[in-house]
C-alpha cells in the first residue's frame, strides 16, 4: 500500500494529552502531524478513540504519578471501545516512557506502547507493530523512509500566529536534582539550515513569533548553512539574528537557558535585534552558593547578579523569569534566606517554583539531610507570596504605558481580543476580530496578577 492509498483508508480518532513543558506541547504537535497523514483524525477527548497518546513529564513525583491516574481511568473506556468490537491502542510517550520504560506496562497492563522522546520519529512502525501482534490488517502501513525524510524539515500544522520550534534537545549539565540528562539525553542542536527552513514556513503559514525551545537552549551549537562552513558552528545569538531576517516573523523568544551558557553574544543581541523580545527565563533555583554547589549548578549566586546587571545594561527594560526549588537536601533556614535575598535584589516578572522532589537515580536522592515536607511547605509558601508581590508589582508597572501587542485569539467577552506583551504578560482589549494576528499599540488601562487590561491606540504603528 502506498502513502497516497493510505489517505483512502477510514479515519481513525487520535488523541493526545500532554503533561509537563514546552518542549513535550512541541513534541505532541509532531507526533499529531506525524499521525495524521497516516488516516488519524485529532479527537478532544479519550473516549472512543482508537489511538491515546499520554506525553509524560518525568520531572517531579506528582507529575509522574498523575500518567497512572491517567492510565487508570482510560481501562473502563478501553474495554468499553473493545466490548463495541474496536480497538484503543495506549501509548505512553515522553520522558517518564524513557525512564520507566517496560516497568510501565507491567504496573499498567492498559497500555501497548511505551516509546521515548528519542524515537518519535519511529511511532507509525511501532504502531503498525502493535496492529500487526493483534493480528489486526495493517490500515497504516506506510512507506517509511518517505516519512524520515519528511521529519527533517517538518511539515507542520499550526494554529495560531505564535509557534514553537525546537532548536536543541537534551542536557549535559546534570543538576543533581533533575532528570532531564537521563531522559532526553546529551546535547543535540539541529543544523541551523533545518531551522531556517522550518522557521520560513512558519512564516509563510502567517506566523509572527517563534519561541526557540531547548532544554539548555543557549547552550545551542548547532552545524552552520551551507555558504557559511567557515563559521563552523553557529550559537544562539548567531542563529537569532538569522532568523531575524526573515520576512513576517515579527518576534523571536527562547527558553529555557543556563545561566552559565549565557555568552557575550547572546547578550549584546539582547540590546542590538529589535524582534528578540525583551524577557528572558534563566533559572538559578537557589540563592545560597553552599546548595547551588551541591546542587551542581557550577556558578555562584554573585555571577548569576552579575549576569542580570549585564543584561539589565544593555536592556534596561528586560523581563526576568526564574524557577527556584526549595528543600533541596541539606538547605537550611539560612540557606532559604539567601534565596529570598537574591530574589529581592532581582525582581521577577515572573517565576516558578518547587517543593525539592526526590528523583530515583539521581544524584539528589541518594544525599543525606532530605528536608521535612513540612519545612518544604512553610518555604514555599514565603518565596510564592514574594514572587507573586513582584509579579503583580511588575504589571502594576505597566498601567500608563503604551504596548505593542501581538493579538492571537478572540477574549472571553464579546469584542475583547487577547494577545501578548514584549514581555509575554498577556493583554486583553476590546478590539475587531481583523487584528487577530497583528501587532497593534495599546495603552494599559489596568493591570492583576496575571494579566493587563488595555485599550486599542488607533493609528499608531509599532515596530514589534
Ligand atoms: N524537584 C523539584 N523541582 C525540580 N525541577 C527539576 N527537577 C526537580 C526536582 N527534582 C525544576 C527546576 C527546573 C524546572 C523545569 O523544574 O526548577 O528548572
Ligand atoms: Fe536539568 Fe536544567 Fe540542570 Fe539540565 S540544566 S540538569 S535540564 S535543571
């Protein structure tokens, strides 16, 4: 059977549901794209489907555990599509299928597929596997090497003016803490040519802003275009200021970064290429040197300062974001408390923020001092209310000021647009529909927590 005839065949429901970051939303969108081609039909809901995707998050305990709860709930809807003479075929995807591999089935017999970040691109086989064990005729059967070579520059399908695009997997940093090294594995950065391919399409889709996505993303090195082998390998900002060129991308973002991949280049971009928003997330996790050196993060609180007053002058106006854990082994109440004072001296715009999970294999686990869970709650609480007062102390900041916004979607309310800010705050307005997809000025009107109020400036033009 060809590809083409494969287009004939009935179409099958798929879906998916995604846990954890940006990059498994991404990895979701390709498997979607992956599948579809393939005579599967995207479905919101598991029930009746043929095909069920869980696209896990292996980073902390609860983000784990919840696959399972998951997993039990799709057993009675299984059973029901087999009672109704049809198949539900349960695959579990993304990084806690890498970490727990056949482990899964064994504690969830539901599922048929375990199939890590690094074999995506094997997922139609591996289902035609499945089909092919039950005895099943193989609808799917597709011609393999025509879809690995198609994976190279993806065709993709993309909602909205604001896409993902990853540029770099994995990590060679090994936080003590994390699981990221062991489920996605070393370093890879794509060929800059890829990008620019994909980016370019993108653009030609309608698309206005691309977010670079990697899990150490300005740690990127990846293979200069060809024309320009004598540059050998190309870096983050090298790459940014490329990608600036091209027409109707309007707005360019990355996450997330290592502060100590944060090179000159990347950031002199930041006061030098208009369309590289100005907010950056660089996560430092703790403010006390005796944990970040246990948590092997290889810099010091100082530097981290450091690097924002670097940034902060060459962009002044330059949002931050942070990710910090609390109680990681052997932190002590005066531990927390430079953690609190590098976050005062920093000032977020925005931030996440842990409770220290305890992750089998990793290097955390097996310390001494493990913090009470208790202790681990009255701590978080304290640095969410500050983060938070900053965070509404930011916005706050806006009311008065005149935005560029980039509108991608109708409000909740009749009339009202929402979008976003160069800051990624988001913005709603009352505004025509036509915006939609446009980058037009606003004035802040009001400002909470989590997002502005604002109201449309006819006739103003913006660059960004
Ligand atoms: N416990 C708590 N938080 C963690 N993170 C990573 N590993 C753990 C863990 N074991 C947090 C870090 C990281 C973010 C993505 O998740 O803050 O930056
Ligand atoms: Fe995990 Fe980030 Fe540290 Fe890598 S740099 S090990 S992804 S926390």
């Amino acid at each position: 059977m060809t590809a083409k005839q494969t287009e004939t065949t009935t179409r099958k429901r798929l879906f998916i549901r995604t846990y954890g970051c940006q990059m498994n939303v991404y990895d979701s969108e390709r498997m979607r794209d992956l599948l579809v081609p393939l005579g599967y039909e995207p479905a919101d809901a598991p029930d009746g489907a043929d095909l069920v995707i869980l696209n896990t998050c292996h980073i902390r305990e609860k983000a784990a555990e919840k696959v399972y709860s998951e997993l039990g709930r799709l057993k009675p809807l299984k059973a029901e599509k087999e009672a109704a003479g049809g198949r539900m075929t349960v695959t579990v995807a993304g990084c806690v299928a890498q970490a727990e591999g056949a482990e899964i089935q064994r504690r969830a017999p539901v599922v048929d597929l375990v199939v890590g970040p690094q074999t995506y691109h094997r997922l139609p086989e591996l289902i035609a596997r499945v089909h092919r064990d039950r005895g099943e005729a193989l609808e799917t059967e597709f011609e393999v090497e025509e879809k690995f070579d198609a994976l190279a520059v993806p065709k993709r399908h993309v909602e909205g003016y604001s896409a993902f695009v990853t540029v770099q997997e994995g990590c060679d940093k090994f936080c003590s803490f994390c699981v990221v090294p062991y489920t996605r594995g070393a370093e890879y950065s794509r060929p800059a040519a890829q990008i620019t391919a994909e980016v370019r399409a993108l653009a030609a889709q309608g698309v206005r802003e691309i977010t670079l996505l990697g899990q150490n993303v300005n740690a990127y090195s990846g293979e200069a275009p060809a024309g320009d082998e004598a540059s050998g390998r190309w870096g983050l900002a090298r790459l940014i200021r490329h990608l600036a060129m091209i027409g109707g991308i309007d707005r360019i973002r990355f996450t997330t970064s290592h502060p100590n991949d944060m090179d000159d280049d990347l950031i002199t971009a930041f006061g030098e290429e208009e369309k590289l928003m100005p907010y950056l997330h660089l996560p430092v996790q703790a403010g006390s040197d005796r944990i970040l050196k246990a948590m092997n993060r290889k810099h010091t609180a100082a530097e981290y300062t450091a690097l924002i007053e670097r940034l902060r002058t060459v962009r002044p106006d330059i949002a931050l974001s942070g990710d910090f854990i609390v109680g990681f082994p052997g932190e002590q109440e005066s531990d927390f408390a430079a953690t609190l004072k590098l976050v005062e001296e920093t000032g977020y715009a925005s931030a996440f923020s842990f409770k220290y999970s305890r992750r089998p294999g990793t290097p955390g686990a097996a310390m001494g001092a493990q913090v009470d869970e208790a202790v681990m709650a009255e701590r978080l609480a304290r640095l969410q209310a500050l983060l938070d007062s900053q965070q509404q102390g930011f916005n706050a900041s806006m009311v008065g000021k005149r935005l560029p916004v980039l509108f991608e979607r109708e409000g909740r309310n009749a009339g009202q647009l929402g979008g976003r800010s160069p800051y990624l705050q988001a913005v709603h307005c009352d505004g025509p529909k036509e915006l939609i997809g446009q980058i037009a000025m606003v004035e802040v009107l009001s400002a909470s927590k989590n997002a502005l109020g604002a109201r449309l400036l006819r006739g103003e033009s913006c660059a960004a």
